[in-house]
C-alpha cells in the first residue's frame, strides 16, 4: 500500500546505504592518501 511516512524497513534501507556510502568514501579516501605518500616516499631524494 501507498503510505506517506517512511516504515521501520524504509529507514534501514537509507541508513544502510549511507553507511555504505560513507564506507567506499573513506576507503577511497584513505587509498588515495596512501598512494600518493608511497609515490612521494619513493620519488623523494634520500629514500633509500
């Protein structure tokens, strides 16, 4: 049936798919930082 509120199912369905918004956001993100300080690490002078 049509109902204008959101039941306990619809809630659950959003917050799950912000959390895994969130989630891939901060894997992303953290990826990103360390692919950038390992290319840094490796292109700067006096690495090894």
């Amino acid at each position: 049936p049509n109902v204008s509120y959101l039941t306990a199912i619809d809630r659950y369905a959003i917050v799950s798919i912000v959390v895994l918004l969130i989630l891939c956001a901060w894997h992303a993100i953290i990826g990103t930082i360390v692919f950038i300080r390992d290319r840094y690490d490796a292109l700067s002078p006096g690495s090894r």
